[in-house]
C-alpha cells in the first residue's frame, strides 16, 4: 500500500506498543491489511494519528487516543478532500459526513489509493476490501512535494533526485566506490606513492646524518666527516628536488585524467536521465555537482588518499626507529597519541553535519546564478537588480555562516591538537635531557631523536585532519553517486526493438497520467491518427495538449493504458528509434549559444549546408538569415538572445524540417510571430505535412486550417473530436472558444 507499511512485514510496526496490543485486541484475529499515518491533528497541529484498514472496516486514532471505528457496509462514500498545505480523509455515513484523518499532501498518495480501493469494493460489489499489492513505477508517495517516497530500510523520506537513501549510506562503501575511479589508472598512482615513498625516506635519512655530525663530527672535531655529512645531505636534498618535480607532474596527469573521467561519467549519465529528474531538480545544483564535487574528488583520490598512506609509513618507519634508538624514549612519545585519537573521534562526530550544510548553501549559490544570468532580461524588464543583489548575498552570507561554523569547529581542534603534541615534546626534552645528563644517551642521538619526534607528531596531527578531508571527499563523493546510482524513469525494455520505417500511424488506449500521482493531467484519453493525417490538439490552457505531446515523446509513461506507433506500444520500441521518427516544435523554443546553421543542423548533425538552406527557406527563414551578419554563421547568443522571438521559433521549424521525420509535432509552431509571418509558416507547413503524420497544438485556430480533425481536451478529458464545422455546430468547448477568440478580434478592429 503505502511505503511507510511497506517499511516492514507487520503494519502493526507502525503503531506505538501501547496501541499494537489494543488493535490487535480489537481484530479478534481479523486480518489487518495495512495502517496508514497521519501526521496533522484535526486543528491543523503536527501530531501523529494512525488509520487502520481491515476488509471489513476502518479504525481512525488520534494522537489523544481517541478511537473513531465504521463498517464499510455502512459506508456511503470515501473520499479526500484537498486544501492548501493539508487534507482530509472523510467518511460519508447515512448523509453525514465524519472526519477520519488529517494530513500533509506528503502522505496524501496513501489516502487517495485507499479510496480507489473502496471505490472498487462499492462499484464492484465485493464482499470486503481489497489493497492493491503493486505500486505504479512513478507514483511515488509524495512527489507533489518533490520526495520520492521512503527509505525501506530507516524510513526516512528519499530525496527527489535518487532511491538512494544517503541516512543509510555506508561511508566505507563510499571510499571503495571512490577507488573505482583510480582503478583505470592504477599503474601511475603505485607510481607516485612509490616516489613518494623515495622523497620521504631522503627527509628520513637525514636525523641519522645528523646524530653522525653531532656525536663523529663536531664532537670529535673531526671534519672530514663533517665535509661527507654535508655533501650526502646536499645529494639527499638534489634526489628529493628530483623525485618531487616528476611525482607532481604524474600527480596532475593522473588528477586530471580522473576528474576527467567522473565528469565524463556525470555527464553521460545526466543524458540518460529522464525528464522528471529535471522537473525536480535546480541546474545550479547539477552544475556545482559536476564541477566541485568532482574536484574534492580528485583532491582526495590523487593527494589525499596517497597522503594517507604516506602518514601511516612515516609513522611505522619513524617509530622503528625510535624504539631501536631507544625504547624507553619511545613509549614516552605515545604518551599524547590516546588524547589524539579521542579528539579525532569526537570532533568527526559533528563535521560531517557541518560540511553537508556547506555544501547545500554553496549548491544554493549555484543555483541562483544558473537562475538569475539566463534571465538577466526579465531581471531588468521588472527593474529587480536590488532584490536580486539581495538575495545572492543572502546565499553568500548563509554559506559564510555555515563556513564559519566549521571553522570554529576547527579552531578548537586544532589548537588542542597542537597542544597535546607539545607534551610529547615536552616529555622527550625533560626525559631525554635526564638522559643524556646520566651518559645513558648521547647527544646526537638525542638531537636525531628529537628530528624523528616532529617527523612523528606529524604525519598523526594529519591523520587526526583526516576527518577533515575525508568527511569533504566522502560527502562530495554521496553527492555524485547520488546522480549515479539514479535509474532513468523512462529506458528501454529488454525486448525493445528497433523501427527502421514508419508509416505514422497513432493510437492512444484508455491512456491516464499524472505528474504528481495524484492529480490526472489525462483521464482516459483514447483516439487515433491515421498515417499522413493532420489533427490540432485544441483545449484551454492545462487541459493537457502539452502532456499528450510529452507522452508521445515519451518524455513520461502513461500510468494507466497504452500508446501505440504503427501497432508497437511505444514501450517496446527503443528510445532513439522512436525519436528519429518524431520531429518537434516545442512550446518553448530552446536554442544553443552557436551559429544558426549549428542550431538548425541540431537534428541532423551532418548535414550538408544545401539541406540546412532547403529547411531554413521551407520555415520561411531564410530571408531574414541571409540580413545577417553572418547570415548562416551568425552567432545567435545564449538561448538565441540576439534574435527575436518569431525568428527563433522559425529557427527551431527549421531544426524540424531538416529531420525529414515521418511523425511531426508542431506545440503552440507560430506563438511567437506575427500576423504575417504565421501566413507563410502555415503555407510552408501545408507542403511540410504532406504524408507526414502531424499533430499541432495552437490557440490560433487559423493555424489549424490544414487539420483534417480537431481533438478537444478540457481538464485532461477528451471532450470533442470532428471536424470544426462539426464542433462548431454541437457549441461545446470548441465553439466556445471559437466565440472567445471572435470577440477578442472584433475589440482589436474597433
């Protein structure tokens, strides 16, 4: 039913203990088919109420205990009624009505199902109720609020973006994933960890040296061994230079082919998604995704996690060597190492917290930037600059704010970190000098023991910093794999096939969808189009033209009946085989920052510059390309800003054309020309349509005058279908508007 009882086996699960033993008293045995909760009470508070769903009846409780129970016998109607924010459950029982439930438009998808399934126990005259076990694909409890549904696992809500609950998320399966990454390339990144380890074992010879110069040179006086300790640390420091320029250069090579590669990945992916992932979220925050994220990645992955490892050596090499120099010296230095590792844990506790919320603020900024910079115009146009400055500085003071409570985190640790290593120092001089003092240890060995010390100390301070770098990389890494691990809603069946010839022939079957799962954008829509044959969609705005269009796409699926092409349910024909064959004019016509001829060739990559002129003059814009600057080579601008608006659209005719498609969809072709230039359109898309099947939605209907049938739709409904001299006699919605649009001419004569 819902995905909260789904959550575990026993809808009992979801009820306080107090209330499991009561209801199961109260069942006698009876089956309990799921328990729904609210999370409203009646006055509109948040609170918790549960509703549970027998064959038989309905029990109602509330957060103050109180039971409400009815028979489904007795019931009359169900039905949810909907308001701002909430909604109601209401039971209607011998003509009045009772409130059963309250709750957020977040739980409202479990309400509306249990009402179709007493719809179907009253209509169908069924002995008791009965749930249906399967939930639609893209149904997801609480997409009205952008929210996938749960996790089944923690039952947390899921974000809209993913099925991946990041709750339940393992941080050791993150860093393994992230490793995948470096897999390709693994032959550079032992390379570099190999000359990491030579650089540091020239920095680690070198308190040996000087233990040699303090007790054999200077001590001694004797400085032909000064003049070899000097010389062997200017070759350790030249080899060291050496090692470091080409480990760097490898470094960058292998940091850049990595981010290269995820970015790659990201963006692939980002293709393959559907439409609905982009309806749910901001461009801002997928473009910080595959540019920052993927940054803190590569940082982590090329330096950091080689820096890891570096750090672990140092101190297994360093402490070798202490305990062989010394062993009782040696256990006093770990005396600050305990109060290292609890400050490290107790500090990784909250970071975590702390970067996720930077991370969304620094999105946030993204966001608004993907926002307000394509749509300066309209920014200007309503004279909103200030507001604008405002609200940009608004998101960069909330992610100030968020990084300066990090940075507070870390001004207490690592001050503190620093201060209990200075004991340790503290111990080795007090300790050591006794030492020394007593001739138990000479003072080379003392001055090389206490060069090992800071090469000890730290390589721990870092790693004790490791939950700094590895909460960012790992939260970083959540974020990309959140994109990643998302499913297209919309992909090919197993047994899709290819269609290498169309005919065109179209057919909706009892088709129903939804954006949300709840409201119908469609209700039961079914007609045909034969192949070479013109119809116009025609309808008041949102009676669900466009969503045809997206269905026919298959922008989205049907939840309910079927859509065929030539025959084949369009599920079961693959994705680019099926869009080969459509050529689209959208309602909004998107064109990219290049020249015109790129813009028209969109939908034939190669085509030649003949073909691109023969569509260009079909659409009727070749006349005013060639005024041009650069007539064909004209740079256009972001989303085509230096042309106006009917010579975009005209553009994106073109862009149609060129496809020479067998099914061709022209939504709302000629909104955005004039008078005249519709004229020619039309007359271009009168040759264009022949035997071309052709669906056009348009609110001028002088538009449709090629339509052999007009298709009605008014609230998702197919109300009216015919020619229009025979909808302009039945006067229904199509004579209506007729009328509307007659009236609205005659003002603009007068």
């Amino acid at each position: 039913m819902g995905s909260d009882s789904q959550a575990s086996t026993d809808p009992l699960a979801e009820l306080p203990d107090e209330l499991r033993q009561e209801i199961s008293e109260r069942l006698g045995g009876e089956n309990l088919l799921s328990v729904l909760k609210t999370d409203l009470t009646f006055d509109g508070q948040f609170g918790d109420g549960w509703l549970a769903v027998t064959p038989f009846r309905l029990i109602a409780i509330n957060s103050e205990g109180e039971r409400q129970e009815v028979l489904l016998n007795e019931l009359d109607d169900l039905k949810v009624e909907t308001y701002v924010g909430n909604a109601f459950l209401y039971a209607q029982v011998n003509g009045r009505r009772i409130p059963l439930a309250r709750f957020t438009h977040s739980r409202r998808m479990e309400f509306e199902r249990l009402v179709q399934a007493f719809q179907r126990y009253k209509n169908q005259g069924l002995t008791e109720l009965k749930l249906e076990e399967t939930e639609p694909t893209v149904q997801r409890p609480g997409f009205l609020l952008g929210w996938r549904g749960r996790c089944s696992k923690c039952n947390q809500p899921l974000p809209p973006w993913t099925d991946v609950c990041p709750f339940c998320l393992q941080k050791t399966k993150v860093l393994k994933r992230m490793l995948t990454f470096v897999k390709p390339y693994w032959l550079a990144a032992i390379g570099g960890f190999a000359l990491l380890v030579l650089i540091q074992l020239t920095d680690l010879v070198q308190p040996l040296l000087m233990r040699f110069t303090v007790d054999e040179a200077l001590l001694k006086k004797n400085f032909q061994n000064l003049i070899v300790v000097v010389v062997a640390v200017l070759g350790l420091n030249f080899a060291g230079a050496v090692l470091s320029g080409v480990r760097s250069y490898l470094m960058a090579w292998l940091g850049e082919r990595i981010v290269v590669d995820i970015r790659k990945r990201l963006y692939e992916h980002l293709q393959v998604l559907s439409l609905r992932f982009f309806d749910q979220e901001q461009t801002g925050r997928l473009v910080s995704r595959v540019a920052n994220d993927t940054g803190q990645l590569q940082d982590f992955l090329t330096e950091g996690l080689q820096d890891i490892l570096r750090d672990v050596f140092m101190i297994l090499f360093v402490s070798v060597v202490m305990f062989t120099m010394h062993w009782k010296l040696a256990l006093a230095t770990l005396l600050p190492v305990p109060i290292l590792i609890w400050l490290a844990n107790k500090f990784s506790q909250r970071v975590r917290r702390l970067w996720h919320m930077v991370w969304r603020r620094f999105a946030k900024i993204h966001a608004i930037l993907a926002d307000t910079i394509p749509g300066t115009r309209v920014v200007k146009a309503f004279g909103q600059e200030r507001y604008e400055i405002k609200r940009f500085s608004d998101a960069l003071d909330s992610h100030f704010r968020a990084t300066m409570r990090a940075a507070r985190l870390w001004t207490v640790f690592f001050p503190s970190v620093g201060f209990t290593t200075s004991i340790g120092f503290l111990v080795v001089w007090g300790y050591g000098g006794y030492l020394v003092i007593k001739g138990d240890l000479s003072l080379g060995s003392m001055m090389a023991f206490i060069g090992y010390l800071w090469r000890f100390y730290a390589p721990i301070q870092n790693l004790t910093r490791l939950t700094h770098r590895l909460q960012r990389a790992a939260t970083a890494a959540e974020r990309v794999f959140e994109i990643l691990d998302t499913q297209p809603e919309i992909q090919d069946a197993p047994d899709a096939i290819e269609v290498d010839e169309v005919k065109g022939k179209i057919v909706f079957e009892d088709v129903s969808f939804s954006y949300d799962g709840i409201n119908k954008a469609l209700k039961n829509v079914s007609f045909e189009v034969q192949p070479g044959e013109m119809i116009g969609l025609v309808g008041p705005t949102g009676a669900g033209k466009s969503t045809l269009i997206s269905l026919i796409l298959r922008f989205y699926d049907p939840q309910e009946g079927r859509i065929l092409l030539d025959g084949i349910d369009l599920r079961k024909i693959k994705l680019a085989s099926l869009r080969k064959h459509i050529g689209v004019v959208l309602q909004e016509t998107y064109l990219f920052n290049g020249t015109i001829a790129e813009n028209i060739a969109y939908s034939k990559p190669d085509a030649e510059l003949e073909e691109i002129i023969a569509s260009a003059k079909v659409a009727n814009a070749h006349e005013f390309i060639l005024k041009q600057l650069d007539a064909y080579d004209t740079y256009i601008g972001e989303r085509g800003s230096r042309l106006s608006g009917g010579e975009r659209q005209r553009l994106a005719i073109a862009r149609a054309i060129l496809k020479d498609p067998a099914v061709l969809i022209f939504d709302e072709a000629t909104s955005n020309v004039d008078t005249e230039t519709e004229a020619k359109i039309r007359e271009a898309i009168d040759n264009l349509v022949r035997n071309r099947t052709t669906i056009a939605i348009a609110h001028r209907f002088s538009t449709l005058q090629s339509a052999r049938r007009l298709i009605v739709l008014d609230k998702g409904e197919l109300v009216e279908q015919g020619t229009p001299e025979e909808l302009m006699e039945k006067e229904g919605v199509f004579a209506r508007l007729c009328r509307m649009q007659a009236e609205l001419s005659k003002v603009w004569a007068w």
